[in-house]
DNA sequence: CTTGACCTTCTCACTGATGTGAGACTTTAG
DNA sequence: CTAAAGTCTCACATCAGTGAGAAGGTCAAG
C-alpha cells in the first residue's frame, strides 16, 4: 500500500504519515522507485498512534511502547521493556488528571455559557 | 504585584506572563521603571487563561472572550460579543469529543498495562 | 510518442504554547 | 559601595502539525 491509500484509509494527512517516519513511529520499505510502501498492519498502528498522541504521550515514548509490541492484532508486549511500565502507570495517572481538569473546564463553560444566554435572552 | 510575585502566586512562568501580554490576555500596566505592575485580579485571570487554554481554547478566542467579561468574582459577559455564544457551544462540544478520546485512550493504556503486567510477573 | 492527470519525493518555512538563555538595567540587602 | 536578586528585551529551541513548491514517477487516452 503506498501513502496515499495508507492516508485515505486512516483518515491522517500524508505529510503526517512522513513525519511519523521521521520519527521512527512507521517504518515503511521503499519500492524500486523510492515510493514507500506500507503493509497492512500499519493501518492499525497508525489508530494506535493517534490514540496515544491524543493521550498526550510524545512520539518518542510511543515509538518506544510500539517496539516493544508484537502487533498481532491486539496481542501485545512479548519484549521486556524495562522501565516502560512504570512509565505508562505515570501517563495513565496524567491522562486521568488531564480528564478531570477538562471537566472542570467545561464546568466553567456551562457557566459561562448559561450566563451568556441569559444576556441574550434578556435583551436580544 | 510585580511579575515575579504574580508568577510565584499562580504558579505560572514569568516567560508565560509575557506572552499572555504580548497575545493580549493580560494589560499589566507599567512602573517609570518599565516594570509590569499586574493587580490583584489578575491572579484569578491567570486562573481562567490556564483553564480555557487546558480546554484547547487558542489565545486569540480566550482574549476575545476576556474582553467580555467583568471579572468582578464570578460575575460575567455584560458585553455583547454576537458569534461568541455559538463559538464557546462549538468549544464546549469539543471538549466533551476530546473527554470521550481521552477516555478511550487510558481504557487502551488499561489494556496495555494489563498485558505488560501479566508479562512482567510471569517471568521476573 | 505526447499529453495530462495524478501520485510521490524532498525541502523550506511556518504555527502556537512553552522553555531557556544572554546581556543590560534596577532594586534591595548587607 | 558591592553583591544578589529581580526585571527588562530579544532571540532561539521545542514538538506536533501544516502548507507550498519543485522535481520526478506512473499510467491511460489520444
């Protein structure tokens, strides 16, 4: 699969997808001509990717987590990796402190919102 | 207060002080010295910037909307400011979509984890 | 073979929130 | 007065991501 099939298919900007190579997140082979080419299985990574970008985790731990993965479907971790359980129980408490203060924000903005509409409504 | 005290107070960089000034978020005035004199408001505002940027607000809206707001305690949005009530709507949604990934996202770290656990106490 | 549509390559430059450091000036403590 | 601490501005770095441009590859239709 070249990049264009792998970007329509996970929904991600081709530039992205290079730039996750840049990172040493996708490790693509190249054909004769240069074009990269990605196998099947990437499409999966790839969600991984996003999943755990969006948690917030930088590429460089998630290029880690992804070495240390047999991506057999959803089969995972058979390489030791010391030191990278800790690491994700300390992302895991972030993410759940990321949560909360979201809540709380939104919180803010309900209020703000209700208060805001009330104006409008009061003299529109 | 000076900078130093107002970044001591909120727990905020000074660098980042700055740089709420220079996007507008904050109108310190200025000694004959060229110091920032910030007033005592000011540390609630800082309060609300960090919520609204952890919200994923751009500084531009989070200006947009301090413009609107008395910030006497609580009380807000005595100023019109037309297209802001559909925006902090359009914001609000966001968020919650980013509280369901974020969501998702530890329900997969719990996965791995669990994994990576059952590895690690098999063969220590 | 040529043309045109489309795909891919690489590189440079930028964003936005934040960090860091340098060099100059001011204020304060001893 | 001197030293330390505080502040000023300016500039560069980071990190995930985006955009544009120039060059070349691929393929089907004429």
């Amino acid at each position: 699969m070249r990049i264009g099939a792998l970007a329509h298919r996970t929904g991600v900007n081709e530039r992205l997808l290079r730039y996750y190579e840049e990172q040493g997140l996708l490790r693509p082979t190249r054909r004769a001509n240069g074009y990269r080419e990605y196998h099947e299985s990437d499409v999966a990574t790839v969600g991984h990717i996003r999943a755990l970008l969006a948690a917030g985790l930088p590429t460089a731990v998630i290029t880690q987590i992804l070495h240390c993965v047999h991506s057999d479907g959803e089969q995972l971790l058979p390489a030791p990796c010391p030191g990278l359980i800790a690491h994700l129980r300390r992302e895991h408490t972030r993410i759940d402190a990321t949560i909360t203060q979201l809540q709380a924000s939104r919180q803010a903005l309900d209020t703000l919102l209700a208060t805001a509409q009330g104006q409008a409504t009061r003299q529109p």
